[in-house]
C-alpha cells in the first residue's frame, strides 16, 4: 500500500525540522524575538507559539484517533501514497492558508518556546513506530482526509515552512542585531 519512500519520509523530517528549530531560535535575544518585520507579519514568538498550538492540537487529535476504529481498506487505499505530495504542498510558502487553530498568548521566551515544541516533537517521533498510524484518519481543512502517519508529514512539513517563514524574519534588514555580552574577565 506504502512505498518504501513514502513510509520513510516523516522521521527524517520529523528530527531535521526539530534540529532547524532549535539552531534558529536558540540564541536570540528578546529584540529578535518580538521583531515583526511589518504590521501583517507574524514575529518568531508568534510562529514559534503557532507551531506548538498545532503541534500539540494534532498530536491529541492523532492519539485520540489511535484509539477509535481503523477507516476501511477502500478509503486507505484512495490515501495510500499521498505523502510526498502532502509534504510538498504544506511546506511552499507561497500558498498562504490561514490557520483554523485558535491563537494563544504569545510565549514570551526562545528557551520556553523551545523546551515545549521539543517535547511535543519528542512525541510526535514516538508516535512513528505505532501501526494503526496508516490505518486511522483525521480530517484536514484543506488537504482532506490524512492517515495519522501522514499527519506526521504534515507535522515535519509545516515545521519547515514555518522555519523558512522565520528564517524570512530574520533576513529583513530592519532585524536586530545579535546581543553582544561583555567579555568575561
């Protein structure tokens, strides 16, 4: 039913866009963190604090999904294959989507941000060895019905276009400067 490479894709990009969350954010200073590049765009703690809504929204929705009855062969044979398309679409930044997951208050610091995705992502990694990952669906607002593995691709795809997104943040010429601390003597 699954390719080899469809079955394969959602770990490696799973740890990779954890890994580009990590080096983008780790090191920034509250200026970068809270700079918004123009009034209609979304400053890193926004992206970061969108992507763990929806990391963390998904992954209760794939876990309670895990628990109900597998969808038919019939509807899992129409999704089979459909990752790398999946992952093309929900990574390009130039379709927006506005996103149905409500907005929460903005956390307030890089470490905090990252501490929680990781964990979220941490989760989402565990999840990926589960069997009834391709038997179970949940619904996407756009995409339509996903198996809940590929809602992992969704995850790791999202994530990267929100890297990109905050990698866009941080080209703008108006960005803060790194922070620099006095030297130790």
């Amino acid at each position: 039913m699954f390719t080899i490479e469809e079955s394969n894709l959602a770990l490696p990009h799973l740890e990779s866009s954890r890994d580009r969350v990590a080096q983008l954010i780790q090191n920034l200073s509250p200026q970068q963190w809270t700079f918004h590049p123009s009034e209609e765009s979304w400053s890193i703690a926004e992206i970061m604090t969108h992507l763990i809504q929806v990391e963390k929204s998904r992954l209760q929705a794939i876990e309670k999904a895990l628990s109900e009855s597998p969808a038919t062969d019939d509807l899992l044979q129409k999704l089979a294959g459909n990752e790398s398309r999946i992952f093309r679409r929900v990574s390009d930044r130039r379709t927006k989507v506005k996103s149905p997951v409500p907005s929460v208050s903005i956390i307030e610091e890089p470490a905090t941000a990252l501490r929680d995705f990781q964990n979220f992502r941490r989760r989402a990694i565990e999840l990926h060895d589960q069997p009834l990952l391709k038997s179970c669906i949940l619904p996407h607002f756009v995409l339509g019905d996903m198996t809940c593995y590929q809602w992992l691709v969704f995850l790791a795809a999202h994530t990267h276009r929100h890297c990109s997104q905050i990698e866009e943040v941080i080209q703008h010429p108006a960005f803060p400067p790194p922070t620099i601390s006095p030297p130790v003597l």
